[in-house]
C-alpha cells in the first residue's frame, strides 16, 4: 500500500504547541484518505517548535495530492495550535509543501493546499478554484470593515484585540500593552517620583535634567545642548522626527505679510526677501491644519493651548536651513506679530518653542498614525479579504502587514479613545487629535504616498540645492531598492500587463483598498484598478515602502528628538504671545508642560521608540510562504546600497558639531515588517537578503 511521510512543524512563539488530538486527510486527483491519527507512542507529539514525522499509509493511489486537511480535536481543554507547515514525501520520493503559519484554534480544521504561488487562472481544478473561494468567503466574514470615526480610513471591525481573528493577534498582548510600556517606561526612566507633582511647573531649563537622567543617547543629549540654536531648529525640519512638512517657497503667502526689511538682517546674499524666493532659497512649513482644532479639556485643573503657526526658512550661504520668520496664527494682525531672530532673545525662543510643539501633534497625529498606521491597516484589511494565500501578491506582502491590524487595534482600545492615554499629555487629546485626522484626510492622496512624487511636489528633490536632506537621499535608495525587488517578483507571476488586468482577486483588493478604505474619494487618487505591471510594481512599493521605511523614519527617532521637552511639548498651558518684549523665562517655564504631563510624554516617546525582542530584518520572510526559488533568487539580487554612498554624510554629522542623524542614517533603516507589527531593523548598508523561496532540507534528509 502507497505510503507518505508527513513532516509537520509547530511554531516556536508562547503557547504554539498543543495536547490534541491531530488527524490528517490527503486529498488527491485520484481519490482521498481517510483520517489519520498523527500520534507516536510514549512520545509528546506537536510541542513548540517541534518538527515532527508521520508515516502515513493509505489504501489506494491517490494520484497528485492537491490539499491537505488538518483537523483538530480536544484532548482535555481547548487547547490552540499554531502550524507552520506541513511536508509531503510521496511515495515516488517527490517533496510537497502545503505553507500555513496559522492557528488552529477549538474544534477546528485547516484545509491546506500545495504552496506554490498561484494566481486564478492558474487553478484549473475545481476542488482547487472552490478552495480558493472559499477561504476568501471566510476571511470576508473575518475581517470587517467599520468607521471608528467618522472621517478616518475605515478599519478592522474589532472593539478589542481579542475580538481579532487569532492569526492577526499578537503572541502576547502584554507586549503592547500601552498602560503596561507607560508604566514600563517611567520606571526604566526613573520618573515615577515626579508624578506625585502632576500640576506644578519646573523651575527653569535646568530643571528638566532632572527627568533626564536615564539618558545615554547621544542625539538626545546634543538636542538639549543646542536646542535653542536655529541652526538645530532648521535640521529637525530636514532630518528630524517629522522630515515630511518642509517645502520650498515659490510665493510669499498673503497671510503672512513679512518684508524685506524685517529679515534683512538674515538674508546672506545682498537680495530682497522676493529675490530670494525666486531663487528656490526661501522655504516654508505652514500648520494651517491645526488652526480650528480644539484643545485638550480633559482636565478642568490646566488650561492647554494650541497655535497653528506659518515658519519661514532660510538656506543660508553654508546651504544650512535656518528659521527667519515665524507668525504664531494663521490670520495677521496687531495681536499675532511676526517673531524674528532679531527681537529679544525669549521672544524669538518662546516662538520657535511653539512651532516646534506644532510640529509635534502633526507628527504624532498625521504623519505616524494616519500616514503610516492606519494606512497600513486599510492594505492589510484588504488584503486578508481579497487575496488568497495562494495568490503571489498575498504572499509576498503578508509579511510587512504582520501585526498593523492588532497594534492599531490596541491604540483604539487604550492610547486614542475616549479618555485614553493620548489625553493625558497632549494638547490634541481630549478629541482635537480625531479632528485633525479627519482635515488631513482632505490631504491625503496615493501621489503623497510615493516617496519620490511627495519630496519633488514639495520642491525638495534637488540634492544640489539641498545637501543635507538626509531623509531624501536615504529614503530614496531604499524606495528605489524595494521597487527593484517588487518588480522582479511582479515579473515572475505577470507575464504582460493583460495578466495583470485579468487578475480579479488583484482588482478587487485595489478597489477595496479605494472603496472601503479611502472611502471612494476619487480626490485621493488612489487607483480604482491596475493596467499594467508597472502601476502594480508601484503599487506593491507603497505597502512595503508605508509599512517599513516611513513609518520607521517617523518612529524610531521620537525618542531621539523629543525627550527633550522643551524641544518638543506635547502641551503649552498658556495661549501664544500677542505682543513683543514682554516674555520672560519664567514665562516661558510656566507656558511649558508641568511635571506630571513630561513624565507622561517622556515614557510614551521611550515605549514607542524601543525595538520589540523580535525584530525582524528587510528582507528576511522568516514564514516562508513562497516555496519555489524564483522569488527568492530576486530578493537576494536586490540590494540596498552600503555605507560608502552614506559615509560622508555621517562624518560631516560628527565632525561638524550637528546632531547625528541616528534617526534616518540608522533609524531609517529600521525597516519595519509591520508599521508597527513586528519591529524590523535594517542596518545601514545590510543587503535584502529574503530566506523566502530558498531551497529548504526539512524533510529532504535522514
């Protein structure tokens, strides 16, 4: 009688292993099996991390075996299972792969089918086209979509992260866990003592030291060293937390009515302020989208403050972006001068403190959550509803979704809600940061989302006229290696652009993405559909690119750049000044946030910016879900430039005194594989090398 070994590997994370009872059926073109006990005698079957061989006989010939069902059976309590895979040897010595990397969880049963890549038009077979509707009907039952408010990208229809699917939830939810990480935090950070002083003011700059004793970073330290400088003011605009606002001015703003004359004294180059403009040296950075937008009210004890204010910049003749006008309001007049380097000294201080706390509620508010973590979600809700695991695309980008759906589901459960933690330190709480998604949505375009269309639509694309906008330069090569990798893969599957027309299941996980997730704004310009292999490279390179590389480069660094306070208040608790002459320091202290409210801020930008125990690298698809090589041998061609087209940048960091640029230079390269999802680090230089498609010897040997 025919027989078959089965090799069966159990994952290796908490609690993957199981006590049930296991059977198994093979079904074939010529027949199927009766189930199959998988047990050894004296022997625990099935533990975490194990590999485990199976010798099944059958009656008859079963012919080519097209899918696998595993079913699972209580033993004493529901115990849950996590399986990565299962391999076949069939009795003519040939290797099967059926890929799963999913929980079984109750009573239940997985029907797994060859893992080859797939796409529709390939499956000829019936069972094999009824399999592959039929999982797409489960996961749109699965995974919901529902507006959590209104305005925002639609999202995963979960109240809480246990009401997720289970192959979506974290391994454990006390990893991210945010009440659990603040407490973590403040801990680590030795700030618990100052909480008992929630209300009360610091004394003066100094006095913020004394939260910032556990500090053994170097960029942090620089930042409190020379954070009143303009020259650092300038760099954070290019290379700091929030590199994405910064555009070149081409016309002066009527709501901003400054003169030649004013900054004078700024201008390097013997031009008028309009000849200046003309010659691409004038940029801006305009906060119009916090104008309107409510500050917090949660706390009846401390009146918060908002300002949505318009900097103007200067390149000077070192090619150093510099700050040469600041209006703290949108509309001028008597009571919202112009601050200038050139008013007192704590004047133009308490100005540039204000855009800089402006800067930080559109960066926590728009450029992390909605630009990064929602959009995200909205590509990994559609995929899970569209693609089949089969389907090459699914597999090629489940990886770099891993775990965005939970994490943004445990932010609505405890940091953005309703009285959540986001309201305990930020001025935008209390819901002006929900009114500041939903104006950002307005701006919110598929162009915006393409690295190199959203640095050449602000004007920032020249590396001539720009040296040290280090965020583009690196940004770019590794846009530019993750197209490079997305196009070889696109061309394995996709022979011409009618392939990619004909591919339903593609087209419907675009149009969901436009439907559901940008709510059918053809404002957004996000594609309908795809017409060719090109849109779809770039496409596919908007996911990845989102999900790893931005949200990387507007994460990591937060602790970088805002442990500081002074350099990044979450809140000011008094309204901007109206006139000049009259801010004092201490002023300026009391105007900062109190004690209670930094510790707060302090130990939300240490969580969010410490790296989970399991990082993953660009690259590396440690649930290899591709089993033929093709896609493997693309990613290891597809390499990230190293550290000699880098280097000089670094040492001009180091050797001239600025702040390393540790956020994008490293940081950068921390490419993520979820956006927040499983912490992924790509070290300057590293190649992207994927695992993903490789030839494997599990079961080929002894």
């Amino acid at each position: 009688m025919p027989s078959y070994t089965v090799t069966v590997a159990t994952g290796s994370q908490w609690f993957a292993g199981t006590d049930d009872y296991i059977y198994l059926s093979l079904v074939g073109s010529a027949g199927c099996s009766e189930k199959h006990l998988l047990d050894k005698p004296f022997y625990n079957d099935f533990e975490r991390g194990a590999v485990d061989s199976y010798d099944v006989t059958v009656d008859e010939e079963l012919g080519d075996i097209h899918l696998v069902k595993i079913e699972k059976r209580k033993y004493w309590l529901h115990d849950d299972w996590y399986l990565k895979y299962i391999t076949l040897k069939t009795p003519s010595g040939d290797y099967v792969e059926f890929p799963c990397y999913r929980w079984i969880t109750g009573e239940g049963e997985i029907v797994l089918r060859d893992g080859r890549a797939k796409l529709a038009r390939d499956d000829q077979i019936h069972i094999l086209k009824q399999h592959r509707r039929k999982e797409l009907e489960t996961r749109q039952k699965q995974y919901r979509w529902t507006e959590w408010n209104p305005g925002f990208p639609l999202s995963i229809d979960a109240k809480c992260h246990k009401d997720l699917p289970r192959d979506i939830q974290f391994d454990s939810e006390k990893g991210v866990d945010f009440v659990l990480n603040y407490s973590k935090a403040m801990e680590n950070l030795f700030i618990n003592r100052f909480m008992h002083m929630f209300q009360s003011s610091w004394n003066d700059f100094a006095d913020f030291e004394k939260i910032f004793v556990k500090i053994s970073n170097t960029i942090s330290e620089r930042v409190m060293n020379h954070w009143q400088e303009d020259l650092m003011f300038g760099y954070q605009f290019l290379n700091g937390c929030n590199p994405v606002l910064i555009r070149r001015c081409t016309k002066l703003p009527e709501k901003l009515p400054v003169t030649t004359e004013m900054v004078e004294c700024s201008l390097e180059r013997q031009l008028t302020l309009e000849e200046e403009v003309e010659q691409g040296n004038i940029f801006i950075v305009d906060f119009e989208l916090l104008d309107g937008i409510d500050a917090n009210k949660t706390d009846p004890c401390t009146l918060q403050f908002l300002a949505a204010p318009i900097c103007l910049l200067y390149k000077n003749r070192a090619n150093k972006i510099v700050p040469i006008a600041i209006q703290l309001n949108q509309v001028p007049g008597e009571e919202n001068p112009i601050f200038l380097p050139s008013d007192a000294k704590y004047d133009w201080l308490l100005a540039k403190i204000w855009v800089r706390s402006s800067d930080f509620h559109v960066h926590q508010t728009i450029t992390h959550l909605l630009c990064t973590h929602l959009v995200s979600e909205v590509f990994g809700i559609a995929m899970y509803r569209q693609l089949p695991a089969v389907h090459p695309i699914f597999k090629l980008l489940v990886a770099h979704v891993r775990f965005t759906i939970a994490i943004n589901t445990k932010a609505r459960e405890q940091l953005i809600c309703e009285y959540g933690l986001f309201d305990k330190a930020n001025a935008t709480g209390g819901g002006g940061h929900v009114q500041m998604v939903q104006k950002a949505m307005r701006d919110l375009t598929y162009p915006s989302l393409c690295f190199p269309e959203a640095i050449k639509a602000r004007g920032m694309d020249s590396t001539e006229d720009i040296p040290y906008y280090f965020y583009r330069d690196d940004g770019l090569l590794v846009w530019e290696a993750i197209k490079t990798f997305t196009a070889d893969v696109v061309n394995i599957y996709y022979e011409s652009d009618q392939v990619v027309v004909e591919d339903q299941e593609l087209q419907d996980f675009v149009k969901d993405v436009y439907v559901y997730g940008m709510r059918g704004k053809k404002a957004s310009g996000f594609p309908k559909s795809l017409k060719s292999r090109e849109q779809l490279c770039e496409y596919l390179t908007v996911v990845i690119f989102t999900a790893s590389a931005q949200h990387a480069a507007v994460n990591f660094g937060q602790y970088d750049w805002c442990s500081w306070i002074p350099n990044a208040p979450p809140t000011m608790r008094a309204p901007p000044p109206t006139a000049k002459g009259i801010v004092t320091i201490e002023q300026i202290v009391d105007t900062l946030p109190d004690r209670g409210r930094s510790c707060w801020h302090l130990g939300a930008v240490w969580a969010l910016s410490q790296f989970q125990e399991n990082e993953l690298y660009l690259g590396m698809y440690p649930e290899e879900h591709f089993i033929e090589k093709p896609p493997g041998s693309s990613l290891l061609r597809t390499q990230i430039p190293g550290n000699s087209a880098l280097r000089p940048q670094a040492d001009w960091l180091q050797t001239k005194g600025c702040p390393r640029l540790g956020h994008v230079l490293a940081k950068l390269w921390c490419i993520f594989l979820f956006a927040p999802q499983s912490l992924v680090n790509l070290i300057l230089g590293a190649k992207c090398v994927n695992t993903a498609g490789t030839p494997r010897t599990r079961g080929r040997t002894g």
